[in-house]
C-alpha cells in the first residue's frame, strides 16, 4: 500500500505519495501558513488531495524541531510556533489516518539509509550543510532517538569554546562553522581581507550580497578566495567527524544540503580534516564519504518510510 511523505519548511511544504521502493509516485508543493491550524489543516487537504487518487495507509510528517519520544508531541520548532504541539493527535483526527512524526534531519538521514547514498551499510551518520547543520544517526539499522527523542542534534555540538552565538541560545556551535550561512561569512572575511578575496569583493560589490551559490560557482570555477572560504567550513566539519567516529563509529558519513552539491572540492578538504582529528588514525578502520542522493525530496521519503513501518 502507498504512503503519503509531508515535508513541513519555514516556507513551502512539501508532500508525496511514495511507494515501498521509496519512489514517489505524485508530488505537491504548497506555501506553509504562518498560523498553526491552517498549517495542519493545509497538511490535511494535501493528504485529501492524493487520496482521492491513490489508496493510501499511513501518513508521515516531518518537520525541524524536537520530537517527543513518543513521535507524537512536537516540544519546539525554530520556524513554526509549535511548542508542546500534540501533532500527531491533531492530524489524526482530521484525516482518519495513521500519523507518524519525525524530525526533518532525521527524515533525511533515514531515506539516505534505505534507499540512498546509505543503503549498503548499516552504521551511518547523516549531516546535512545547510543554513544550519543537521543530523541524523542509524546505528545497527535503526534511526537512533535518544532517551527523549531528541538525539543527534550534531549541528549543535560545541565545536568553539566561546564562540560565535547560535540560535539555540548556547555559543560555538558546529553550525556557525560548517553550515552554509558559514560558508557566506567566511567567504565576506576573505572578501574584506584583499588578495585571494578579489572576485569575492567584485561578486559583493557587483549584487550587494555574496550567496551561497554564488560562491560554489566560483569554486567551481577554481576562484582561490571561494575555495579557502570552503575549506575553512570542510575543516570545521571534518574535524567534528574524527569525534564523532570517535562515538559512533559509523561505516558512513553522507554529506547532504546545498553545500554539498560541490560533490569532490568539498569532500576532498573533509576527509583530510577527518583523517587528522581521529584517534589512533593509521591503526583503525575508517569511514566513507558520500554525497547525499536524494536530494530535497529525502524527507518527505524518509518519513513516508518510517510511516509505513509504524502503521
């Protein structure tokens, strides 16, 4: 039987009717309401939609913020006004369906497991480089939780000793280094300092503003000022990969978001970085690099999968 996948942004919701070969059959995109009830009740009329199509058993939600234990009760998103929402409840009522909930990141890391850049290991850890950094660990072929349901937040690892401010109110985070809001402020520093920062000056001088794909453009293109800016955030990430080899142990780290796009320019710094912060380096075995595969459309797959399994 078919599931639908929702994928619930800041800005656009995503929604699918996938099928058990994480393949999606039909495919909708629909703006997100800035009010909480006409989010859940945009959700209910997207699912409607494919049901009058399609038989369809379960449906998934996915969405940034912390999920219960339980994957019932969303206890805060960044982007959404949800604090102690009970999601699950909600949405079941008005559809009639069975309803799982899952964090956005961990959505993706488990579509990258089954059926992605994952689907030959069963140890693997997902980050995703985006305006923040995400993650998502499977260990053993299970997508690992934490004893609340609000485990591998790697994003939010402390990667600075009093550093830069984060979003979640503490200070250092991994994502102020290795995100894709990094990638911009590193490559205006460079841009600041003159030199290798010339087409990076010209680019801001040029539109006012330096992208994020503005700036891999000109790595692709060889730009030496947009390459150091991208192996400063690759070093940030790789680094914080040799610690979490050091944990975890996984067979496979996937790198997914818009900064991983540069495929080799970027894996090539992180795997150096990997290689220099881990312990007993040389005498151990070591992880894989992979791009994610399945693009924007990870979530909404991931979470029609896990859907399926808990219905």
């Amino acid at each position: 039987m078919l599931r639908v996948g929702i994928d619930i942004g800041g800005t656009k919701i995503a929604g699918g009717v996938v099928d058990a070969g994480g393949r999606i059959v039909e495919k909708l995109r629909v703006d997100t309401p800035t009010d909480t009830g006409a989010l859940a009740a945009a959700v209910t009329d997207m699912v409607q939609h494919f049901r009058a199509g399609y038989e369809i058993g379960a449906v998934g939600v996915a969405a940034a913020g912390f999920i219960d234990r339980d994957r019932a009760v969303v206890i805060h998103a960044p982007n959404i006004a949800w604090r102690n929402e009970p999601l699950k409840a909600d949405l079941e009522s008005r559809m009639d369906l069975p309803v799982t909930i899952e964090n956005d990141a961990n959505a993706a890391g488990w579509a990258e497991f089954r059926f992605g850049a994952g689907k030959d290991v069963e140890n693997m850890v997902m980050l995703t480089m985006g305006t923040g950094v995400g993650g998502a660990v499977v260990l053993d072929g299970s997508l690992f939780r934490g004893g609340h349901g609000i485990g591998a937040e790697l994003g939010h690892i402390r990667f600075m000793r009093d550093g830069l401010p984060c979003g979640c109110g503490q200070n250092g985070c991994l994502e102020q280094y290795a995100s894709g809001r990094a990638l911009q402020r590193e490559a205006n520093a460079i841009a600041d300092g003159g030199g290798i920062g010339s087409a990076l000056a010209a680019l801001r001088a040029e539109s006012g503003t330096i992208s994020g794909p503005a700036v891999s453009r000109l790595v692709l293109a060889g730009d030496p000022g947009a390459t150091e800016a991208l192996r400063r955030v690759a070093t940030a990430l790789g680094e914080s990969c040799g610690g979490f080899q050091a944990v975890l142990d996984p067979e496979l780290f996937v790198i997914g978001g818009g900064v991983a796009q540069l495929g080799e320019d970027l894996l090539t710094p992180v795997r150096l970085a990997y290689e220099t912060s881990l312990p007993g380096y040389g005498d151990r075995p070591i992880a894989q690099f992979a791009i994610a595969q399945l693009g924007n459309d990870a979530g909404l797959i991931g979470v029609a999968d896990l859907a399926a399994a808990e219905a």
